[in-house]
C-alpha cells in the first residue's frame, strides 16, 4: 500500500528532465522573438536593396528559418537574406530580369547540394580570410554607395563605379532639394539610433536596435506626415512566382550564357562562403554541438533551391541573426524555426504594416550594415604584422567596387595564390669555403681541379695559387628551402656572384622541393661552371642532387 501511494506521488512530481526541457524551450522561444524583430527590418531591407519587392526577401526568411533550420549543420546559425549578396542579386535582377532570379538561385542551391555530397564543405575553410574579408569590404562599399541615394529618395545611376562617381551630384542636388533633405533626416537619424541605441544594453538586450531605428524613423514621418518615399507592398502570393521554362531559357540565350554562369558560380561560391565562415564564427560563441560543414552546406542548398523554386532572394546564414540568436540565449534549433514561422505569421496577417516604412529607414540599416562589413579595426594590426594579407584584402575590395563580384573575388583568390606561392618558395644559400685561407703548396694540383688555361682568374696554369702556393679549397654551397621559379633570378644571382676561379660544390640535398625551372636552370649553371668562361673543363666533381 504505501509502495502503491510512493509510485503515485512519484507519477505526478514533476521529473527533473522535463523541467530543464521547459527551462530550454522558454530559452529558445524568447530567442526566437528576437531574432524575428532582428529579421524583419533585414529581410525588407535586403529585398528593397536588391531591386525586387519586400516580400521576396520575407519569402527567404520563412525558408531559412522553417527549411534550413529544421537540417542537420550548424545549431544555432540563423539563414536568411543577406546584404553580402545585395548587390550581387541587383546587378542579376537588372541584366536578367526579377523572373530569371528563381533560376538563378535554383541552379545555385543545387550546386550547394552536389558540393556538400562531396564533403566539399570543408575546403572553404582553406579561404584565404584576406580574401573573405575584402570580399566583404568590397560589398560593403558597393552597398553604402548604392544606399546613399535611397538615403535622400533618389534613384542609384548604376554598379559601383557609377555610384561613387556620382556622388559630387547627388550631393549638389540633395542641397537643392526639401524632400531629399527631409529623407535624408530621416535616414541618418536611423544610423545615429543604430549606433546609439547598443550602447544602452538593457534596453538593447529586450529590443534589437534595427527594430528600434524603423519603428521611430516609421512613427515620426506617418505622425508629421513627411514627404518621403515608403516601401511598396504587392502581397504575400503576387509576389511569390516560381521560375518558368522560359526563364531558364533566358539564361541560354547567346550572350548571356558567361554572364549567367559566372553569377551562378558567385552566388554559389560567396553565399557557401560566407554561410560556413558564419558558422566557424558562432562556434566560437557557444558551448554546444558545433557545426558539421558538409551538412550544413547541404542544408544552404536545400533552402536556397526551395527560394529558387519560389522565384524569392538567395540565403546564407547571417552572423548579424545568429549573434543575436546565441546571445538572446538560444540553446536548440527550435528558435530559429520558430523564428521563421513569426515571420510567415507576420507577412500573413500584417502585410500593410510594410507600407508605412519610409525607405530612407531601410536605407540608414544597410548603410550601417554596409559600414559594419569594411574591415576598419582589423586595418591596422593586419598591414603592421601581416602586409601581404593587408594587400589582398584591398586588392580584393577594389577590384569588386571597379569590376564586380565574381572578378574581384577571383582576382583576390589569385592574389593569395600567388602570395603563399612567393612566400613558401623561400630558398637560402649556405656559402662555406668563400675565404678559406690558401694552402700550402704541395707539389700537385688537388684532385678534382682540372687547370682552367695559363693564368685564368689570376691562378697559375697548374691550379694554384699565383704565387706559386697550394690549390684553394673548393666552395661548398649548399641550397635549403623550396627552390621555385618564383626565387630563380635571386638564386642564380647569388650564384653567379661567386668568385669564378675557384671550384664550387653545389649541394641540393637540403631543398625540400626543387620545380622543374629551377632544376634545368641549375643544371645549366653547374655546367658553366665545369666548362669555365674559355670551355675548357674546371670541375670534375659532380653537385650532390636533392
């Protein structure tokens, strides 16, 4: 009887488990609303940005949170529209037209598929973080020069060039303009609340600061009814159109097929990037499970096929999202599904509420965006300890604000090629022997010393010395290193160099590679050096090979 009222007892008292089980979902539901008050600024901003309707970039919210966050990878990453694809996606929609977009993305998340079923995932961790970082400077400075002209209500004339080019105008017209400086009131007082409203951590910890920032800049201009310009809403369904044979098409035609394949490969390339360097990031912030690469690649393929097949902007994990997810104290992938489905709740129910949003808002947000990408205090340390990696990244960041994406990071990846070329090619000579003192004389030529002609170089026709003395001891150089094409001029230099009336003993074992242009030039020198400068043989011992 009383083991009967024990076991009842026990049936209903709450087990410790489910108690650290409620403990955690409360975590990530508070995590979740978060991250949806962080999300729902970006995506409209991001969308708006890159040319297409607001709802698209809502689309690839709802994907990133409800798809990729439900996949096996990284547990805490939250997926997304990103402003590093921006521009990217802006240059597609006005060569391609909006319908191709799908298309684009479609090819690209299955391209993300194949990679991570060929455990390709981990070899973006072998990026060079120059080039990552110019990468994203470069963004971020296409970003800020195209979004200062939706910061005063007027239209960007073009890519970067023409952007940054017509700066001095659009500086000369907004002076001229009320509307334009009352847009651009209202856009940098969103920057100034951006900045500001962190600072005040308490407050910043309940309500991210972009929400904060659209929410005031929203309240001021519908309350003092500005005249400035708000985002337009289509709808949730209109907007929502899946790519159709002809788009593909499209993608096809002569003329267009370069083009389109190089923006398939950069859109592959940057959003896989970008999503595996977040993930390697927001490891470092948590304690849990950390992130399979290959999976999580596999998952960015999965959502970006489903935004193709919905004609929505592509996805990466966003570390902007993510952070706040960890520091919100997420502790399970619940918050971030859980976050995407506020974000289907909200583009459902509240669709209007996106067109009281003045654009110079959403612009201030990517200006700040844009501005958090440039590399700003990393600059310094990084050129004073490590140049190379200093030159790539500006290197890097200018050829994509001259040329585009897809140029800049290939002309970045090749810089640091050929960086880390130059810098493990280094070769060292060990010169030993080069002011041995003359021995004495001892009747004969020494073995291995062949005369090279009466009175060569200032030795007698016997090999010794001028002055009647004993033959020099020979030069022992020996080669350490990797002996590269890159290092040859300097090498033979060195060698040449030497003094020419003496033997020299070329030792290579000491090379840890030797490339076929170093070891024919080589070649070619020791057999000078045998020969002398009139033909005659000098040397008859041969160099120690590697």
């Amino acid at each position: 009887m009383r083991r009967s009222r024990v076991a009842r007892q026990r049936q209903f008292r709450p087990s410790i488990p489910s108690r650290q089980a409620l403990s955690v979902w409360r975590a990530d539901v508070t995590a979740s609303l978060v991250v949806f008050l962080v999300a729902v600024p970006l995506c409209v901003g991001v969308a708006v940005a890159s040319g297409v309707p607001a709802e698209l970039g809502l689309v690839t919210g709802i994907v990133g949170g409800l798809l990729t966050g439900l996949l096996p990878g990284s547990s805490l990453q939250v997926s997304g529209p990103a402003a590093g694809l921006t521009v990217l996606v802006y240059e597609a929609v006005q060569e391609y037209g909006l319908g191709t977009l799908g298309a684009l993305v479609l090819i690209a998340g299955v391209l993300q598929l194949a990679m991570g079923a060929l455990r390709l995932g981990r070899w973006f961790r072998a990026i060079s973080v120059a080039v990552v970082q110019g990468m994203l400077a470069g963004i971020g400075l296409v970003l800020i020069a195209g979004q200062l002209y939706a910061l005063v209500d007027a239209k960007a004339p073009g890519g970067g060039p023409a952007n940054l080019g017509g700066l001095p105008k659009l500086a000369a017209d907004t002076a001229g303009s009320g509307a334009s400086l009352t847009a651009l009131a209202v856009g940098a007082g969103t920057i100034v609340l951006l900045v500001l409203w962190p600072k005040w951590r308490r407050a910043a910890r309940v309500v991210p600061a972009p929400l904060v920032a659209v929410a005031l800049a929203t309240v001021v201009v519908w309350m003092l009814d500005l005249p400035v310009a708000r985002v337009e809403v289509a709808g949730l369904l209109e907007v929502v159109q899946p790519p159709g044979g002809a788009d593909f098409l499209r993608l096809t035609e002569a003329g267009a097929v370069a083009g389109a394949l190089g923006t398939v490969l950069a859109f592959t390339l940057i959003a896989s990037a970008e999503s595996l360097f977040s993930a390697a990031a927001v490891d470092r912030l948590h304690d849990g499970p950390k992130t399979d690469y290959d999976k999580e690649l596999m998952a960015q393929g999965a959502g970006n096929t489903v935004c193709g097949l919905l004609g929505a902007l592509p996805m990466t994990a966003v570390i902007v999202r993510s952070a706040a997810n960890v520091h919100a104290g997420a502790r399970t992938k619940a918050s971030r599904v859980m976050h995407g489905a506020w974000l289907l709740l909200f583009a459902v129910a509240l669709p209007a509420a996106l067109g009281v949003v003045p654009l110079a808002a959403l612009a201030g947000v990517l200006v700040h965006a844009g501005g958090k990408l440039l590399p700003v205090k990393q600059w310094r340390p990084l050129w004073r300890e490590h140049r190379g990696e200093a030159v790539v990244l500006g290197a890097t960041a200018v050829a994509i604000v001259a040329t585009n994406m897809f140029e800049g990071v290939l002309l970045g990846l090749l810089m640091a090629v050929a960086k880390s070329a130059w810098e493990t090619s280094h070769v060292h000579l060990e010169i030993v022997g080069l002011d041995e003192p003359v021995a004495p004389a001892s009747g004969g030529a020494k073995a291995g010393v062949v005369a090279a002609g009466p009175g060569a170089d200032g030795c007698g026709t016997d090999g010794h010395g001028p002055d009647g003395s004993g033959p020099r001891r020979p030069i022992l150089v020996r080669a350490l290193g990797h002996a590269t094409f890159l290092r040859l001029p300097k090498l033979l230099d060195q060698l040449e160099a030497l003094p020419k009336d003496r033997e020299i003993q070329l030792d290579l074992s000491g090379l840890r590679h030797l490339d076929h242009a170093c070891a024919a030039a080589l070649g070619n020198w020791e057999e000078q050096q045998r020969r002398g400068p009139d033909g005659t043989t000098r040397q008859k011992t041969p160099s120690v090979a590697p």
